[in-house]
C-alpha cells in the first residue's frame, strides 16, 4: 500500500480539539487513508453521508442525542461530511460538548462542505487537500529511479490510485472514473440535469491547456453564455477538477491583468475527456502535459509541505510570457516549463528588471526532482 503524505499530517493534528477536514475529488483515496489509519480500531464510530440511516439521526441533533449516539468512542469519521444536512451547526455541537473527541470529516466538494462549515467552525478545525498520488509519493514507494523511468507513462494515465494500482488497464479506468463519477456531484450540488454541457467544457478546456482561456469564446462551444461559463468553471474548481491562474500585474502597462489559464489536477483526466492515449513521443501537445503536469505536482508538494505562496502567470500584450510565478513573503520565483532540455526560452528581462525575483528556472524532465519534491 502507498504511503500518503497526509498521514502524518492528520497524525499530527489527533488530539488537538480540532475537527479534521479533509477535501478532495471523488476517488483521491480520503476513505482508503482513513481506513488504513484507522480501521482496525474499534473505539471509532464511522457515520457515512451516503447512508440515509446515518443522515436521519444526524439531522438536528441535539448535543445530548449526540452524546448518545456517539457513545464512549474516542474518535468519530465522517465520511462525505456535505451531504449531512446542517453538518457545520453538529460538528461544532460535538466538539464543544463531548469532551476529549476526534472528529474527522471527509468532503468531495468544497463548496457544499465550506459553505455548511465555515461560520459553524471558525478556529474549530484543521482542513486539508487530498490530491491524486503526488510524485513525492510514488517515488518513495517505488524507488526515485522506478519512478523517474515511469514519467512518460504518468503524463498520460495520471496518478489516481485506482490507476496505479492496477497497471494494465488504465485506459477502461480512466473512462469509467470521467463517465461515473467526475460530474457526480456537480449533478447533485450545481442542479445540473444533464452532463453534456459540463463535457463539452471540460473537452474544451482540456485542448487549452497552458493558453489564456476567453470565458465567451467557450460560451460559444457550449452554447451558453459567460455567466453560465463562469458558473460551470466555479463548480468544476469546487469539485477539484480543475484550478486556475491568474494574470501577475503590477507595474508594466502592457501586462495583462485579467487573463486566466485553467489547468487539470490529474493529466490522466485531461487525456481521458479527448480520448488521447497515445504515447508522449509521438504527441503534439507535449509540451501542454507537461506544463499541466509540473504545476499540478508543485501545487501538491507546497500544499502538503505547507509552502505558502500566491501563483500566477506572467505575459504582456507584446507576447513576453512566464509560464508559472510563485509568491511567497514578497519574492517573486519564475519558472518556465520546457518538455526538451535543448530549449533556448529564457525568462524575460524585461519580468526580472522590473521585479524582486528570487529565483528564475527553466524546468525540464531533467532537473524537475527538486520542484516537485520528488526527493
């Protein structure tokens, strides 16, 4: 079994007063870890959302009905936390009122499970990202070799723990994880009463990866208008599909200051909504997997290694660009991602001139180690 990161994260956190919340897409491994950590304890009460029983004695629950039914236990997981009515208004009645309790909760949609846990929970919790299986993981799992000789393979397949589990069939898995479970709750929670418009944004999307996204111009392939673009692309982020950048401005006029680009937090999906399985060497739109990839895999490094920083993008109306900028403490580090080392892109001197750069790297598949912690 893998080993992930958030382990000792949540480790960490027992005890503490706290709620545990832990968010991520559907299929990311938030129960597998929580039964691995936990599992063959029997002094832990296990409540799931998908269980109407368990919702029905949940919903407006007195703290003295929760007492009761959370018994002597130490430690009480609740599994897809946002589908529970009220959830935020009952954590915080078993946190300050039954002493000496773990609760951890777990949600595949952040916009149900913040908006009902925010107000509710304010300095109650803890709450972390569950992603796909980050390189830092694999690599020590399967040797940092093993790992850097499979790099190919997971630009095209991802990192989602059914699909390296179960090499072989990645194409029949990723199919079935985009038709079966990618919308499901964007279904539920958008009030959407079909997927087709949502596929045909994702399709959209997935071809634009690294560009400068026009919400009018998807508008037009959906058929809808920009609000209801907007909209989709709220939801889609909400349910850990997809992420944005923003435009980097702030002192050159010819920056442009309200460009997006939309990425994939898993390239397997990416590939999966285009139906593009073939091999990297003879693809066209190498050097988008890999941007995708690297910027993925750093949003989880600095994620889980609690690196805070704000991202952005870089690019002026004279087409001068940077793929990626990290903020952190007011320094600025500017990266471009580059899939051949013989590239000659550099950053702009026009960027570095203007601002505090601390660190300025092209990222290739031969240097990428340090970027992604994969050691």
């Amino acid at each position: 079994m893998i080993k992930r990161i958030i382990e000792q994260r949540i480790q960490e956190k027992l005890g503490t007063g706290k709620v545990i919340i832990l968010l991520g897409a559907r299929q990311t491994g938030k129960t597998t870890i929580l039964n691995i950590m936990f599992g063959a304890e029997k002094d832990i009460l296990w409540l799931n959302g998908d269980d109407p029983e368990h919702k029905t004695q949940l919903y407006k629950a007195s703290s003295e009905k929760l007492k009761n039914i959370i018994g002597g236990r130490s430690t009480v997981v609740i599994d897809e936390a946002q589908k529970f009515e009220d959830i935020g208004i009952t954590l915080k009645l078993i946190v300050d009122n039954i002493k000496g309790i773990q609760v951890i909760a777990t949600g595949s949609s952040s916009f149900e499970l913040a908006n009902r846990l925010n107000e509710p929970l304010t300095g109650r919790k803890w709450e972390y990202r569950i992603f796909p299986m980050s390189q830092a993981e694999l690599s020590s799992h399967n040797g940092y070799l093993q790992e850097r000789s499979l790099l190919k393979q997971r630009l095209v397949y991802g990192q989602y723990p059914e699909i390296i589990n179960n090499p072989g069939n990645e194409r029949e898995l990723l199919n079935t994880l985009v038709d079966s479970y990618l919308y499901k709750d964007l279904l539920i929670w958008g009030n959407l009463q079909k997927a087709d418009s949502i596929v045909k944004l994702l399709q959209a999307l997935a071809f634009q990866v690294g560009n400068e996204v026009s919400y009018t111009e998807l508008g037009r392939i959906i058929e809808a208008d920009k609000k209801t673009v907007e909209k989709y692309i709220n939801l889609l982020e909400d349910c850990f599909i997809i992420f944005r950048l923003g435009a980097f401005s702030r002192n050159l006029r010819k920056e442009l200051s309200r460009s997006k680009k939309i990425y994939f937090y898993d390239n397997g999906v990416r590939n999966a909504l285009i139906s593009n399985f073939s091999p990297v060497d003879i693809r066209q739109d190498i050097g988008a997997l890999w941007e995708n990839f690297v910027i993925s895999e750093r949003i989880k490094h600095t994620h889980y290694n609690k690196m805070y920083c704000n991202r952005y993008f870089w690019r002026t109306y004279n087409q001068q660009e940077i793929d990626y900028i990290e903020e952190s403490d007011g320094e600025l580090s500017a990266y471009e991602f580059k899939w051949s080392k013989l590239s000659k892109k550099k950053i702009p001197d026009t960027f570095i001139n203007e601002y505090k750069v601390k660190k300025a790297e092209i990222i290739t598949p031969e240097n990428y180690d340090e970027f992604v912690g994969l050691r």
